[in-house]
C-alpha cells in the first residue's frame, strides 16, 4: 500500500508564524490555491479512500483534493499535536526546538507530549497498515503528523529533534507499506 501524505493549505497562522495546534481554522485563499493545484497533480492515482484529520484546514483540503468524490473518512488520530497553552502562541517566543525533540518529552506541561502524539499516529498507522483492501491512499493533515510518520517509516533521528523535517504548505510525501 502507498500512502500519499500531504500537509494542509496554507492558514493565516502559517502565514502569521503562530503555532496552531488544535485551533481550528480555514485555509487562506492561497491556501485554496495550494490545494486546487496539488489536485491536479494527484487526479490521476487511483486513491481508493481519503482520510484527513477533522479540523478545519485539513477538512477542507481533503475535499478539494478530492476530485473524483471518493469517501473521505476523518480520524482525530491524524490531528495535529495539542500545544494546550502555546497554542497560537508565535513560533519564535517558545522553544520549538524542545517542543519537537523526542528525547525532551514533558516539558511543555499543557501540550500534548510528543510520546502520547507519536503514540495516536503510530496507532493510526498500525491500523491502516492492515487493511488490505487499499492500495492507494490520500492522508490530509498536518506538518507535525508528517513528522511523527516519518519516524515511523524512517525511525527517529539520533538527535531527537525534528524541527529539520518541516514539510510545506500541501507538499506530498509518499510512504509505502
């Protein structure tokens, strides 16, 4: 099975460098953009299902990207990490370096820690992996759920920190099972 995994539309806090967690907002208008172009790009693999994160920008990603109205299945297991109090907060005033290091789990202590939340999207894949009716997937969600499924295929770096694994705006990656 492949597994085509893109990250949202751009969004104001994007744009704005505010760190959005749980918020749950819309894509920008270039974010609508960004995801009618990257439709065109994938209208031509047989996707057999689509499952995206059910927040708002990955929601509505999933239905523009959704050219040949497949189901789309929404799993709270593909949202993004719950930063609890430095949601919306700017990227710049808390130590995203530590927010994104595996081997500093727990010092954020209203976030989510990045144990629990590789711990829901290994799950989620663990899962998926089993199904042997797909062949083709299309996976919306969101920047730090590409960065926890990118240990899981291609283990953890030996510095723990992921903050050199950001993917852009409705950029693609391809894993296979």
């Amino acid at each position: 099975m492949k597994l085509y995994v893109i990250r949202h539309g751009e969004t104001d806090c994007n744009v704005k460098g505010l760190y959005n967690g749980h918020y749950d907002e819309e894509i920008n208008q270039k974010g609508i953009a960004q995801a009618k172009d990257a439709a065109l790009k994938l209208q031509d693999i047989p996707f057999d299902v689509i499952i995206s994160s059910p927040l708002k920008r990955t929601a509505y990603t999933a239905e523009l990207l959704n050219v040949h109205s497949l189901p789309i299945i929404y799993d709270k297991r593909i949202m993004e990490r719950d930063a609890g109090k430095y949601t919306l907060v700017p990227n710049s005033e808390f130590e995203r370096e530590k927010f994104w290091n595996y081997s500093e789990d727990g010092c954020f202590e209203t976030a989510e820690t990045i144990k629990d939340f590789f711990g829901r999207i290994y799950s989620f894949l663990d899962e998926l992996k089993e199904n042997k009716h797909y062949k083709n997937v299309l996976v919306v969600t969101h920047g730090g759920v590409m960065r926890g499924m990118n240990t899981y295929f291609n283990g953890m770096p030996k510095t723990g920190s992921l903050t050199d694994y950001t993917k852009k705006n409705c950029e693609v990656e391809i894993f296979e099972f």
